[in-house]
C-alpha cells in the first residue's frame, strides 16, 4: 500500500523541475537562433557572389560581339521592351530580363529584397523600385535617374555593373567594366570583378 502512495504523489514534474527545463530550453533556443541567422546571411551573400561571377562570364562574352565604342551607350527610350542591341550594355538588358521581371532569362535574383528587376541609371526598364537583381550604370555615384546623390542604401544585395565611360555621343567609349555586388546594408564588395579590355 505505501508503495501505491508513494506512485500516486510522484504524478507529475514539480514547479521547479518545469522552471529549469523552460530555462534550459531557452538558453539553446538564445545560443542556437544566431548560428542559423548567420548560416541564412552566408547562404544570402554565397548567392550573391555567384551572381556577380555569372554577371562577369557573361559580359566577357558579350565583349568579343562589340567594338570597345560600343560597349556603352544611353538607352534610347524607357519602353521596358524597347531594347537596342547597338550597344552591349542595352543586349546585357535583354539578356538579363528577356523583357519582363518575369521572363528574366538568367533567373537574377536579388538574395536579400527578391526583386528580379534590372535598372538602368538613365531610365527604369521594368520598374524603379529599390534593390533590383542588376544595376547597369556609368556614373561613379551609382545614381538613379534625375539624381545626383549616392543611391547605394538603395542598391541593397544587387549586382552593380559599372561601365567607366569617358566623351558623350557618338564618341563614348569605355575604359573597363566593373562588377561590384553589394551586401544587405548596400556596402560594396571591397574589391570589384573588374574586367580590363
């Protein structure tokens, strides 16, 4: 009988053992969610990367269907399909999007906002939003159209493609391309894939 008493009192956990176990469990929870935070933003940054490098392979072969004079040149009109293929900068849109954010050919993702635009500084081609997949540009600012600031806070997680153009018109011609990709604070890599031609 006593053992039977002694089976029915011990029913349960007390107060205390279900007050050390709720704190064991939120001291893993507190030393375990950082671990995953920081492997998702390594994954986020790898994808970036891998963008940009894929960005390079394709302006380098881009590069042996245009003269160095027509690497770069203002685009023409703000029709997002209205693509000219005079210049590698407008075939690099078509390549990219193919059009449309959704029939973006190269499946360009932004890793952190997952816009799948593609801007131009002179003019938007599928839309102005910020953060897009690509940014072809030729200034050093890195400026959206009609401004003259820096719009790197707006360019967060996005691959750069800076064209380093010199003259205007029919006499712009390109020095170099560079490829930069930016992080979830819009920090530009420290060094750019630069392509010297």
């Amino acid at each position: 009988m006593k053992f039977l008493k002694v089976l029915r009192k011990k029913k349960g956990f007390t107060l205390i053992e279900v007050i050390c176990v709720i704190a064991i469990l939120g001291i893993l929870i507190f030393l375990a969610v950082p671990q995953f935070t920081s492997i998702r933003d390594n994954a986020k940054q790898a994808t970036t990367v891998a963008s940009a490098r894929a960005t390079v392979s394709t302006i380098l072969g881009a590069t042996a269907h245009y003269e160095k004079d027509d690497w770069y040149a203002p685009r023409a009109g703000s029709v997002p399909a209205a693509y000219s293929e005079g210049s590698m900068n407008n075939y690099l849109e078509k390549v990219f999007e193919g059009g449309t954010p959704e029939n973006n050919t190269h499946g360009y993702s932004n890793a952190y906002s997952d816009s799948r635009f593609i801007l131009n500084w002179t003019s938007p081609i599928s839309g102005s939003g910020k953060d897009p997949a690509v940014f072809l540009t030729n200034t050093t600012t890195y400026s959206f159209a009609n401004s003259n600031e820096s719009n790197m806070e707006m360019l967060k997680g996005t691959i750069v493609v800076y064209f380093a153009t010199e003259g205007a018109g029919e006499s712009m011609t390109t020095k170099h391309i560079e490829v930069y990709y930016t992080d979830e604070n819009g920090t530009k890599s420290e060094k750019p894939f630069i392509i010297v031609l």
